[in-house]
C-alpha cells in the first residue's frame, strides 16, 4: 500500500517480493535534491533517562545541560521545553489534553528506588508464533470483559522500559483518536449536536503528512522481534492493560482514573474505542522494524540514542548498503537528500546503520541481529556472487580477482 498523502511527485513505490514497498525516483534526480521533507514523526518517545536534558519538541540536547530548558510548565507529564515557543507548537500540534494523559500516565509509573510491584499472572507462551501470539491477546481481550478486570489492571505499574513504551503508544492512539473525531465532525455537520467528547480535542491534525492508515501499513516487526526477546509480549501485555484500564471510559467521568487531579479527569478523553488489542499491537510492531533513533546531532560514533521516532511515509526507504539518499535531521524536522544522480527508476535507498566499514557477513548479521531482515541490496547480492565465484571484495565495495 502507498503513502495516502504527502508523497513528493519524483517519487514512485513499488513492491518486490523480497524487499516489499520501495521508493524508486519517478523522473531523473540529481545530486543533493531533497526528495522528502517530513515535519515532524506521527508518534515519538524521548526516553526517561534523557527526558530532563532534551527539549520535548525540537530535541535540542546539550550534552546533559539543563540550563537551556526554562519552560518546565509541564514537567509531572514528562516534557521539558527550551521556552514558551517550544512548548506552544508542541501544545498547537498535540493538543492541551495530551498533557494530561501522559501525566496521568506517569502516575503508572514504578518510582526509582520503588523496586518492582506486583504484577498480573502471565505465561509466555513456549514457542512463539503468529498464532501464539493471537491466542495471547485473545486471552488479553476475553480478561477484560470481566467486570473487576479494569480494577485490577489500573494498580499495574510499569517499569521504565515499558512506561515508556506505553506513552508512544498513547501518542500515536491520541492522534488516531483525533482523526477519527475529525472525520466523524465533517461528516455530521449538518447536524447540531457534536460528539460527547470533541470538546475536549484541541490542535492541529499535521503528523508529518502521515495518518494512522500510513501508521498502520508499516511492516510489523512483532513477530520476529518477541521471537528474539519473548519476555516483549509481557511488557506489550501490560502495556496494553494499564492504557486500557487509565483511559477507557464507560462510566462516570469520576471512575476513570483514580490517580489523576479533577482538573486532569476533566481534560481526559474517552480513548475506549482506540485502545483495543489490535491497535497496541500494531503501534508496537511498527516501532522496531521501521522507527529512527532521534540521535544527538551531528551524528558520531558516541552519539546518545535520546529515543524514537516513526515516521511513516519516510519509513518505505528500504536499505542499502552503499546507499544513495542521506538522513539529515533538524529538530523533528527529517529530510532525505540524494548523494549522487538518480535516473527514472532507480530504488532510492537510506542506510540503516553505520555499515560501512564492515565486511559482508558483519553488515549481515548487523541488519539481521538489529532490523531483523537478510539483506538483499545489489552490494550485497554482488559480494555473494563474486564470494561464489572465488573472487573476493575489500570493505569498501572493491573487487579483487584472485
Ligand atoms: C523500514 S521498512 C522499509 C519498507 C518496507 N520494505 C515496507 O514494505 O514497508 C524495513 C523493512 O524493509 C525490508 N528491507 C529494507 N531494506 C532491505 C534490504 N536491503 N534487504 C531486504 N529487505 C529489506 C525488511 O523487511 C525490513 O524489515
């Protein structure tokens, strides 16, 4: 499936059996053009360790400095902002009641030093496949159909690597929430009386030209990353559980969360109908496979991973070892220029990582180990050809007849 919006017109996508959805440049292209601009990621994670030293929207980070971020208005919910101006487009783009949310979920948060609390009994399953998978969420879904279930599920705590899982997948399900509210209000606008809960939706729908369609056509990395790291499914699980028992709402208002202010309780929309099994797993599963590290710039060797992002209409750039397009970052801001001349055609290709001082079996195992994939660009395939033909290739590419 192609992007539903904001594709440039020197870009096509096609899809290969082996490599699925690519971009290939629909007319010539020279050196250095932008082929793609992306404002800002459709969801996005700072993590907790760098949360206090990088502005929560334009990702400015100084080495650890703090002094620079002077607007800490809303610090309870995990955001820290250089100044007012930060902090405004963040508001304008997200909406005031996002605040609230990640506030509230903060509370589900283990405290440093707190040690862990008690959890919900789970088994993983003893091979993991697609139906392992299914039969766990299906369990998952039936649990919370049980009237004490949601009780239970909201003293769940989360750990820091989950806590800050469930707030990507908060954000990204806040904006499929506010797509759905935006289309349900053009639709019956004829009608005077709006949807119990739009009130309470502010901002302005602009995810980097990217709905949760484009979201949700990612290739899922579920499978092969909980097959790797089997304990995922847990953390995914009770990722599920505590935004699911924090955030749904069928009763009183005063029901849903116990833990947040009345001022936060009034701001909260009810997400019930977006926080369902299938929609976690798919913000979940699209995070690895296909999410670039927000990387203190410029970019070295040492540079700290800050967090995440994905961004889905860049994210159709396949890999390749000595690729053609490079990733430049400014703020949120993503842009993708061409380092060489491009025909009508040709597959336009980022690198995934730093591979290029490695031999083929090191970049192999890198992108199989990290990304999960068997690479397949034409330097690969080549170095595989000329290894079965006995002649041999140095680690920039060079052929050497033996
Ligand atoms: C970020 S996505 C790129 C878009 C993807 N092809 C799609 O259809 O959505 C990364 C995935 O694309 C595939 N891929 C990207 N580059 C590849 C390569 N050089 N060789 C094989 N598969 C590749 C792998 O399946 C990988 O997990």
């Amino acid at each position: 499936m192609s992007p539903a919006s904001g594709l440039p017109s020197t870009l096509t996508v096609t899809v290969s059996p082996l490599t699925g959805r690519s971009y290939r440049a629909a007319c010539d292209i020279p050196k250095g053009t932008c082929v793609l601009d992306v404002s800002t990621p459709y969801a996005d994670m700072l993590y907790k360790n760098f949360r206090k030293e990088v502005c929560a929207e334009c990702w400015r980070y100084e080495l650890g400095r703090t002094d620079f971020l002077t607007c800490r208005d809303f610090v309870e919910a995990g955001l820290w902002f250089c100044d007012g101006r930060c902090r405004d487009i963040w508001l304008e783009r997200e909406g005031i009641e996002t605040v609230a949310l990640l506030r509230t979920l903060e509370t589900a948060r283990i405290r440093s030093g707190k040690g862990k609390a008690k959890q919900e009994n789970f088994t993983t399953p003893e091979k993991i496949t697609e139906d392992a998978l299914a039969r766990a969420w299906e369990e998952v879904a039936s649990q919370e159909k049980q009237a004490k279930t949601l009780a239970r599920w909201k003293m769940i705590k989360l750990d820091d690597f989950e806590a800050d899982l469930a707030r990507y997948v908060l954000v990204a399900l806040v904006h499929l929430y506010r797509e759905l509210k935006s289309n349900a209000t053009r639709s019956d606008k004829d009608t005077t009386s709006e949807p119990a809960d739009i009130s309470h939706s502010s901002g302005t729908l602009n995810f980097g030209g990217a709905t949760w369609r484009d979201f949700a056509a990612l290739q899922s990395g579920e499978l092969p990353q909980t097959s790797m790291f089997p304990g995922l499914l847990e953390n995914w699980i009770r990722v599920y559980q505590v935004l699911k028992s924090r955030f749904s709402y069928k009763g009183p208002r005063s029901s849903l969360n116990t833990h947040s202010s009345p001022t936060d309780q009034a701001a909260i929309v009810d997400l019930s109908d977006v926080i369902t099994p299938q929609n976690v797993r798919t913000a979940l599963g699209a995070d690895l496979s296909n999410s670039f590290g927000i990387w203190q710039v410029p970019v070295a060797a040492e540079s700290e991973g800050l967090g995440f992002g994905t961004y889905p209409i860049p994210s159709i750039f396949n890999h390749h070892c000595s690729p053609n397009v490079l990733k430049e970052r400014m703020g949120r801001r993503l842009r993708f220029v061409t380092t060489e001349k491009a025909r009508t055609g040709d597959e336009l290709c980022i690198s995934y990582g730093h591979v290029d001082g490695m031999s083929l079996e090191e970049r192999r195992r890198y992108l199989q180990d990290g990304w999960f994939f068997l690479c397949q660009c034409s330097r690969c395939i080549n170095e595989v050809n000329l290894q079965t033909s006995g002649d041999s290739v140095d680690v920039a590419g060079q052929q050497h007849t033996e």
